[in-house]
C-alpha cells in the first residue's frame, strides 16, 4: 500500500498515524492481542480528521482538491466503467495526454467519457503536463464530442485541471481558438452532457470540456476562474495573499451551489477522496446513473432549450430570488 502523503492542516494526525503503523507493526511480529488499542487509536484518528475537514477553508480545500493521490480521470473510468476504449488523436497530427477520452459503457450503457488526467509522480506529470491541454487536446475532445453526438452516446466529462496550457507554443496553435470552438459546439450537441469537477477546476481549461446539462463537483474540489495564486498576482501584486483570493472567489462547492453555477455538491469520505478512492467511485457513479436518467427523458429539443436556460441566467442571481423568477425574465425565442 503506497504511503500516504499528508497535507500541511493534516499534521496533528501524523503522531496517531506513527502510534498505529508501531501497533500493527507490533502485531505482525509477535502474538499480543492488539485490536482494542488499534481500534482506539484508529477511531479517534477518524474523528480528529472527521473535525478537520468539516471546517477546510477555501485555500485548505485547493490543497486537497491538488493532492497527488486524489482520484483521476482513468481512475474513475477503471473504477465503473464495464469496459473501456481508449480513442486517440485530434486528427491534426496530435495527441494531447493531458486530455483523454473513448467510448465505454456503465451498467450496459454506452457513453462517452473524457476528462483532464494528471500524473502521479514527476515523470508522468512530465508525460501529461500536469494536466494542462493544449489545443490539441480540446481539438481531441471536440471531435469525440461529436462522435458520440452522430452515435447518440451521452457524453461524460472530468475536470481536473489548474487551466489550458499558457505556453508560447500553444498561443501559436489556437488556444483561445480551440476553446471557444468547444464552448460554442457544445451548447449544440443534442446529447445529454453531464460533467463533474474532480479536482481542480481552473479557468478556461476547465470551461473547455464544462458545458454540460448538469456540472457537478465534489465536496471538496474547487472550479475557479482563476488559480487563486493569479488572482493574487493580478490584484494584490503579491501571490502570498492567495488564501484572501480564494475566499473571495468563491471557488468552493458550496458558494457555487449557492450561485447557481453547479447543481450538485458530492460528499467525500473523511479525509477527502484520496482516502476512500472505492466509495467516492460509488458516490460518483451513482450521481451520473440519477442524472442520466433524468436527461435521457428529455426530446432533444427539450434538453437544448434546458441547456440554453441554464447558462442564460448564470449571473442574474443578485437580480431575483428564485429560479422560477429568473427564467421568467428571459425573451422567448421567436420562430
């Protein structure tokens, strides 16, 4: 079993963690009966942790949604897809690893599932860019999008990503292009989308596979239009003050449910889900299972004209004071 790596709020738990790897240590090289002091010791780790990620703020919440042993892209999909093809290429002479997709299915359904995937050490961080794609990658994206589309293949995206690749490299191939080339293409797919912040969300990379039928995220994941670091640089010329940018951000699950930016906040084990990778897979499946589901009732017609709401009221949250409200402000469109 791989060690695990303890975040900074994390430290008053290394000395209870020492305590129990010493008795099972203990148990292992002797016959002493050590399963009450074990269960003792492991009960109130779980609370302590339990208290500790009940009050995260949002900077503690960035580190968790950042731990390199949270669950991935390919994690999810070996988690509860029956089986899985991996497709590749953008068709314009590149594979972007930073993004990935293919064609799997869940509970004998066929979807597409495609999402940011990062490293777990340096190497393949190298290997996939810590997660950041470049054109290409949107380019790959855009054209599985469009598969599952012509093949009616509900579409399944995986955020992850602390945003698209900054790089002079690709500023020269499209960037800003190829990004707004999926957020236009996506409202128009006529295939239900649902798209779930894993980790961390940033900026237009995030954006760049989020226009979905419903966006939801973890309890403990963060989806922001800027790297509170940026942020911090940009306002206060100083990125020291990125816990102060992250409150004011409002990058947490339960600010944006509060906006109306996301629909669904999902709970994490104890100690966020690098701890329990298994039951977030559970939680997770069976949130897209219910929302699929529900997207799959609707005409096509139907479920664009939803899409089209739900992004035509983001940012008119200040102006009324319920859904019903804001929906009855928007011009019908006119044959």
């Amino acid at each position: 079993m791989a060690k695990r790596y303890l975040l900074d709020f994390e430290k008053p738990l290394v000395e209870l963690e020492k305590q129990i790897e010493q008795i099972k240590e203990l148990a292992r090289d002797s016959e002493v009966d050590v399963s009450q002091q074990l269960l003792q010791l492991e009960t109130l780790a779980a609370r302590r942790r339990e208290e500790i990620f009940k009050s995260l703020t949002p900077a503690q919440k960035i580190q968790v949604a950042r731990h390199p042993q949270r669950p991935s892209t390919l994690d999810f999909v070996q988690m509860f897809c029956d089986d899985w093809i991996e497709l590749h290429g953008d068709r314009n002479g590149g594979d972007d690893k930073a993004l990935i997709g293919g064609i799997g299915s869940i509970n004998n359904r066929s979807v597409l599932m495609l999402g940011h995937q990062k490293g777990r050490d340096t190497k393949e961080n190298v290997v996939r860019n810590f997660g950041m794609a470049k054109p290409g990658g949107y380019r790959k994206a855009l054209r599985l999008m469009q598969h599952a589309d012509r093949f009616s293949l509900p579409i399944l995206t995986f955020i992850d990503t602390p945003g698209a690749y900054a790089g002079l490299t690709a500023e020269e191939q499209g960037q800003g292009e190829a990004i707004a080339r999926n957020l236009r293409e996506m409202f128009g797919l006529k295939v239900p989308i649902v798209a779930t912040v894993i980790g961390e969300g940033g900026s237009g990379g995030a954006l760049g596979i989020g226009v979905a039928d419903r966006l939801i995220m973890f309890e403990h994941s963060v989806y922001t239009v800027a790297s509170p670091e940026a942020c911090a640089s940009i306002l206060w010329r100083d990125a020291a003050k990125a816990p102060e940018a992250a409150s004011a951000l409002k990058i947490t699950g339960k600010d944006l449910l509060k906006l109306g930016v996301i629909d669904e906040v999902l709970p994490e084990p104890s100690g966020g889900n690098n701890w329990a990778p298994l039951e977030a897979g559970n939680t997770l499946k069976e949130a897209i299972e219910k929302h699929l589901n529900t997207l799959l009732q609707m005409t096509k017609d139907e479920l664009l004209e939803e899409r089209y709401k739900k992004f035509r009221v983001l940012g008119k949250f200040i102006e009324a004071n319920n859904i019903e409200e804001i929906y009855s402000e928007i011009p019908q469109k006119t044959e």
